[in-house]
C-alpha cells in the first residue's frame, strides 16, 4: 500500500473506533509511537514495537469510563507522511471528563506505518 491508501485507511478505521484493527493492518513490527514531552507521571508513555503499541492502546482503553464522542479529520499528505487531526471526548475513571484535541503525524515506509507522534496541549 502507498502513503495515500494507508491514511485514508487509518482514517477510516479511527472513524469507526477500530484501533486494534488498524494497528494490526497498518502497522509495521518495529513501529514507533512518541508522546509529547513533559508527560505527567503515570501518563502513557513512548512504545516501541507493535506489540508495545498495542499494550499501550489495551491500558487506555482500560482507563476510559464512557466515550462521548470525537472526530478524524481527512489526512494532510506529503511523500511518505501524513497527518491527521484527533479529538476525543471521554470520561476516564477517576480523572473526569476530557475533550482532547491533537495532531497525529505518521511516516509509511515499505506499505507500512512505521512512526506516530502526536501533538497536543496538556493540562
């Protein structure tokens, strides 16, 4: 897959809240996923690998008491990146709720996603 056939499908599949499913189609092995810097202590940190990846993904879901909705813009493409933009409205078990909002960029390499990094205000 290309870098253009890749974003429309993660986007599709965010879209519908599959993000397993995404991760096991779209992702390459050896995938990074960065955080923003300055993370609280206890906040989701880094991952390398697919398999960290997805541990990561199981712990937030696990911290989501209810989601009340959000929303995946069309993907902004450029060579083997793109970019999309995130929100995200849940109530997370013992912290209240939170309407996020964040900038994913992705690199493809090889028919794969091969890095995520997000961009978002913490507070």
């Amino acid at each position: 897959m290309n870098t253009v056939t890749i974003a429309n499908r993660l986007v599709e599949l965010c879209r519908e809240g599959k993000y397993e499913e995404a991760q096991n189609e779209l992702y390459a092995q050896d995938a990074v996923s960065v955080e923003m810097e300055g993370l609280p202590e206890g906040a989701l940190g880094n991952a390398v690998g697919l398999p960290a990846i997805r541990e990561k993904g199981r712990v937030w879901r696990e911290s989501v008491e209810a989601v009340h909705g959000g929303e995946v813009s069309d993907p902004v493409i450029a060579d083997s990146w793109f970019s999309v933009s995130m929100r995200v409205d849940v109530t997370y078990k013992g912290r209240g709720r939170t309407d996020m909002r964040e900038i994913a960029v992705y690199r493809v390499r090889d028919g794969k996603i091969v890095h995520e990094q997000f961009f978002y205000d913490m507070g």
